[in-house]
C-alpha cells in the first residue's frame, strides 16, 4: 500500500513540473465534451446537480443529493454504505451493482466485472463541479454496467476558485472541504470527515483528495487527474422486528459492533486532446488500483472478505463536426486483475445445526480473475431530418473475457480438503476456467428543435456481464455457473419545455428486462429471470419571481416481475408481483425565497411511497415523508454561513426496509433531526 502511494505521488509530482513551464489556455466546449455526458452525449434523460445546488447542500451522504433527481434514490445504509436505483427497484445481491455504471470525469471508476455495490464512497463527489445522472440503458455509449444508468462526477475546473469550507453537525460529525492552486494549471481539491454515528459503535473516518494539472504534449492540451480515496468505518447492521425502526432506543442500537469496513482507492489518468480541422481527438490512459476489507456481519459466522483490483486502460475517441451532423467514434481497452478471500475467523457454534455444520473456520474461496474488455463504438448526433427535426443513434460492441483461477482446492470441502456435514459445505469452488461475453448494444432517437416545447424519442438496449462475484462464489452442489449478461430493452418519449415561468420535462418509459441473474430455491445463481419496468419521470421549476422559485421533481415507477420461481430466500414469485423494494412514488419538492441580497431560505419536501419487502409481496413497509429547512447567508463577499436542518420534524423512518424469511422484518433507521452549521472562505 505504501508502495502504491509513493508511486503516485512520485507521477503527480513530475507532470506538476512539467505543466509549471506552460500557460494553459480556457478550455473550449468541445474539449468539455469529454468529461461531461451532457455535452458529450445527446441523451435526453440526463438530470444534473449544479455546483451551488452541492455546496449549499453540503451532503453528508449521497442520498441527501439523489433525492433532488427523479427516477433515482441512493438508499443510505450504515456510515457511507449505500445501493442504488435508477429507474429499478433498490436491487440487490453480490452483483447487483453492475446494473449502474459510476463514472469519475467521464472515465468508469471500476472493471465492469468488479463493481461495488458502495461505489460513490471511491469518488470525491462531496467537492465536485457537478454531478450527472442519465437514466435508462446507455451501453452503447459507455459500455458495460451502464444497463439501469449512469452516475458520473465532475470535477471543478483547474482554474476555479481556491476555498476553505467546514462544518459541523451532530454526533461528533465534522468536515474539511478545500480547494487550493494557483488558479491556472494546478489545483488540488481534499475532503476530510468524522462521525461517530447515531447508532452505537456505527462511526466512520474518511479522506479524499483530487489532484489536477492541465498542460501541454507538443501541440496537444493534457489534462491530469489523479483521486484518493480512503474510508474507515464501524458498521451497524439490520435492526430486526416489526416496525422496530419507531422504537427511538432500539433504532440507536448496533446488533453488529465488530463490523467495520476498511477501503481505499487510488485513480489516475491523462486526458490528451486536439482539435484540428472541425475533428477533437482524444486519448485518454488511465490506472486503477483499490483494495477493501469487510466483516459480512449479515452472515452466520460473520467471515471477513478481502477483495482487491489492479487495471489499466485507454480509451480513444474523436468527434468530427460534419455540416449536418457530428460523428462520435472511438476503442476502449481495459485489462484489469482481481482478487477475493473469503475467510472466518471462528467456528460457528450459535446457529442452526446446518449453518454450524457446513460453514467451517478457515478459508472459504480464494480466488483471482484477470479481465480484460475490448470495445468499438460509433454515432452520430444532430443529424438534421429537417429544420425541427434531429435523430441521433449509438452502437457499440464489446468484448469481455475472464479468465479464472481458483487458488484453493476444488469443491466443496473444508480449506484443508477435509468434508463438512449435511452432504458438503455450504461454499463451493469451481475449478479454473476461462468465459467469454460478447455483446453489441444500441441506441436510436429523434427529438425536435422548436422554440419552447421539444419532443422526443428513444429506443435503447443496455447489458451488464455476470459480475466475478456472482460467476465464481458459488454454494452448494453447484459447480458451474453458466450465466450470460442481463440485458435491459426500454423504449421513451417525452417532451422538454421552456415556457415564460416554467422549465421542465416529462418522460414515459418502458423497458423489459432478460437473462436476470438471482438465486433460486437451491440457492443455485442462474440467469432466466425477467422483469418489466415502466413509469413517468416528471421534473419541473417555476419561477414566480427572480426571488422566489419552486423545483420540483416526481417519479412513478412499475417493476415487476415476468417470470414464476422460488428463491434461496423461500419466497414464491409470481408473474406481476412487484419487485421488492421498488416504492411506486417518489417526489421531492424544493421552495427556495431570496428574503434579502444576501439571506436566501429553503424549504424542502421528500417523499417516498409504500413498496413491498419480499418478492412474495406478503410484506411492506408503509414510505414516509420527511422535511428539510436550509438558511444559507453571505456574510461578506468571501466569508458565507450555512445552516441546515434535516428532518424537522424528527420522524421516525426507515431508509430501507426489508424482509428476510430467516430473520423477519428489517430495518435501517432513518435519522433522526440533525442540525448542522458550516463557514466558507473563498481566497
């Protein structure tokens, strides 16, 4: 680890030299293209949220960010811990997160077989320019992973404002935000936080830093990006019992005190471009490394995994500026190294006869799979049917291959080859194997160039490979896991208007999704299920006044199931159950009042209907709505005060709940109020 450090800073350190010696000019919207997907990308589900909408929000979780963008919800888990959903249910499982791809300044954060399921804490979002959401399937586009949608994080530009924020909030929470340079070629931007947690031995310690520099390569503009990330957390579990989450006591306590989860990640890439003659081309190297260690507290016997990367790659892209359209056409490679250990410390003793029997002490899988991904992509953008009418499409075909090797003896038996009871140990290692998935995706729309009110269409195909977790973690007598890609079909319209008081858009969407990987009644992983998803996506703001403004944003989704089977979880789906946790609505309203030049006052609503806890939609948890108050003032014209208040009314709720056959209903505690007061010094 000290190594890997060393040799970072060693690489930061000489381009800083070099870019010292050049005057960097502004960067032109075509070269931004690269970084942002809303100038990149002529997708129409793309939602943002501004650099002042992040700093006066000053999130201590992601959730707190997501909630202002419809069809999305990050749920909160324990510290930083979270899952995604971006017009999905909330899903679930060891490889579920490879239904989202989580981009860092255009570039994937992540192997697109090695996701993790708590992505945003690798990214230094806390302190970025912006943050990007596109929804629906854009792998032809973006690649694997990108199947539910996109995350990507920007980063401020190298010449913006050097500042000093900090807070301070409950529990002991407290933060360090800055941003120095010297405001032309280098800048280097640090997040520092401290929370000790609401629950019992539930706090967490993190650290982020951002490193850019922009120079020149002969007649090329460069542009380096180097991220550190580091979080060390104590973690709180489910709390268990109905409705147990209203109980103030019993939602303070953590059932889970030796957990924790230890991660860090280090990224650096160099983006080179150059527009000549109406064509920007771009390359971009980049390298990845992080490492993670977690106590599976949700498991019997509570075995520690260790799981780590190494990867590399390039992605090379050029957009022509033709009369009538632009064409967008590039390669990607990435090679990458993984590596996973499950191990538990102790025998298990104090739960069924079963669980004792056949999860032994010792080592359960070690294993590591090298990968490698090979893509082609094209489109084209603005291409003019007519005066007021465009059509732009996308395609793309990838190439993802692991080859597997298991560094322990096959089957299912104890680490030293010994037989556990009840017919073999509940873990099972296949034997090395090399697996391939070849996939080409697409992307067709229209949309139409009037005044105020634009419409448009798209029809989109998005996949994720089998994620190594779910290929090679296998149990019980399975000793193959012959799995393809989930792939995910959506079709939308919708329309954009820009009236006189009024901005916003409307999306309909419907999508059918195959091949979707679960665990069956034998807790085998097999990939037959499919589910279908549809619903509205509205987002709105009104402006009744240059002082007083109203943002609004509402989602209604469908999620069901199209297939009948029973779960590792003793659960009977049906066709047209709904998914589990998948709430049908989700709104969230902002009231924002300017009272004076330098006062300004908002009101926030945030709410989430029922949904169903189990897949045999016997179980649900009934939603809540919560609210929020923030005071922001500036004091002088570099000194500015924050004042928040989340949940005012100090409802009791729960950020997920859950129902699992072995342990009844479950429960992560929402917050209770919280205040928080922050300074920021601008220089």
């Amino acid at each position: 680890m000290k190594l890997r450090i060393n040799i970072f800073f060693i690489l930061i350190f000489f381009v800083s030299i070099v870019s010292n010696s050049n005057e960097i000019e502004e960067i032109t919207i075509f070269e931004k293209k690269i970084q942002s997907l809303s100038l990149f990308s002529n997708n129409q589900t793309i939602l943002s949220i501004s650099e002042d909408d992040l700093n006066n929000l000053n999130a201590q979780h992601p959730k707190q960010i997501f909630r202002r963008l419809s069809g999305t919800w990050i749920s909160r888990g324990s510290g930083q811990e979270h899952l995604t959903a971006i017009r999905s249910p909330i899903l679930t499982g060891p490889g579920a997160c490879g239904s989202f791809l989580i981009l860092e300044d255009g570039l994937p954060i992540r192997p697109s077989g090695f996701c993790n399921v708590n992505g945003l804490i690798e990214t230094p979002y806390e302190v970025a320019k912006q943050i990007e959401v596109i929804k629906g399937p854009v792998s032809s586009r973006y690649g694997a992973n990108a199947m539910h949608g996109v995350i990507n994080i920007i980063s401020k530009p190298v010449n913006s404002e050097n500042k000093i924020y900090t807070s301070i909030g409950p529990n002991n929470y407290k933060n360090l935000k800055l941003k120095v340079g010297n405001k032309k070629n280098i800048s280097i931007d640090g997040f520092f936080s401290n929370n000790d947690g609401f629950r019992n031995a539930s706090g967490y310690d993190q650290q982020k830093l951002k490193f850019q520099s922009s120079f020149f390569v002969a007649s090329w503009k460069a542009k380096l990006n180097a991220t550190l990330t580091n979080l060390n957390q104590e973690t709180a579990g489910y709390i268990n019992g109905f409705n147990s989450y209203k109980n103030d006591s019993l939602s303070k306590l953590n059932f889970n005190p030796d957990a924790y989860r230890d991660a860090n990640s280090q990224k650096i890439s160099i983006s080179i471009t150059q527009i000549e003659d109406n064509i920007l081309t771009s390359v971009t190297p980049y390298f990845r490394l992080n490492d993670m260690k977690f106590l599976q507290h949700y498991l019997p016997g509570t075995p520690l995994e260790k799981n780590s990367h190494i990867s590399t790659g390039l992605i090379f892209q050029q957009i022509i500026d033709y009369d009538t359209f632009n064409l967008i056409k590039g390669i990607q490679v990435d090679l990458a190294k993984s590596e996973i250990m499950q191990i538990q410390k102790n025998n298990l003793t104090t739960s069924s006869a079963f669980n004792n029997a056949t999860r032994p002490k010792g080592k359960h899988y070690d294993y590591k799979v090298n990968s490698s991904v090979f893509a082609l992509f094209l489109g084209i953008e603005e291409y003019f049917l007519s005066d007021r009418l465009n059509a732009f499409a996308d395609a793309r075909a990838e190439f993802i291959e692991y080859d597997y090797s298991n560094n322990m003896l096959n089957g299912n038996t104890k680490e030293d080859g010994s037989q556990c009871g009840f017919g073999g140990c509940y873990y099972n290692r296949p034997s090395d194997s090399k697996d391939s998935f070849n996939q080409i995706s697409g992307r067709l729309g229209l949309i139409t160039k009037n005044e105020k009110v634009n419409y448009f269409t798209q029809l989109s195909v998005g996949f994720r490979p089998p994620q190594i977790s779910e290929k090679y973690r296998l149990q019980k007598q399975q000793n193959i896991s012959d799995i393809n890609s989930e792939t995910l079909t959506m079709l939308e319209i919708g329309a954009k208007y820009n009236l006189n008081l009024i901005d916003g858009k409307i999306s309909f969407y419907k999508g059918k999704k195959s091949n979707s990987i679960f665990r069956d009644s034998q807790n085998f992983i097999i990939d037959n299920g499919k589910t279908k998803h549809e619903g509205i996506d509205v987002s709105l703001d009104i402006f009744m006044s240059p002082y007083n403004y109203i943002n609004t944003n509402i989602s209604f989704g469908d999620h069901k199931y199209n297939f009948e089977t029973d779960t590792s979880m003793r659960e009977r789906i049906k066709i047209g159950n709904i998914i589990d946790t998948a709430p049908k609505i989700m709104a969230n309203l902002i009231w924002s009042l300017k009272l004076e030049d330098h006062l300004t006052v908002s009101f926030e609503i945030e709410h989430m209907s029922s949904y169903f806890t189990d897949a045999a939609n016997e179980h649900e948890y009934n939603g809540h709505t919560l609210y929020h108050f923030q005071l922001n003032r500036q004091i002088t014209k570099s000194l500015k005060s924050y004042f928040k208040i989340e949940n005012v009314t100090n409802k009791r709720y729960a950020e997920r709940a859950d129902f699992n056959a072995f342990g009844g209903d479950r429960y992560f505690s929402g917050l209770p109020r919280e205040i928080y007061l922050g300074l920021e010094f601008k220089y």
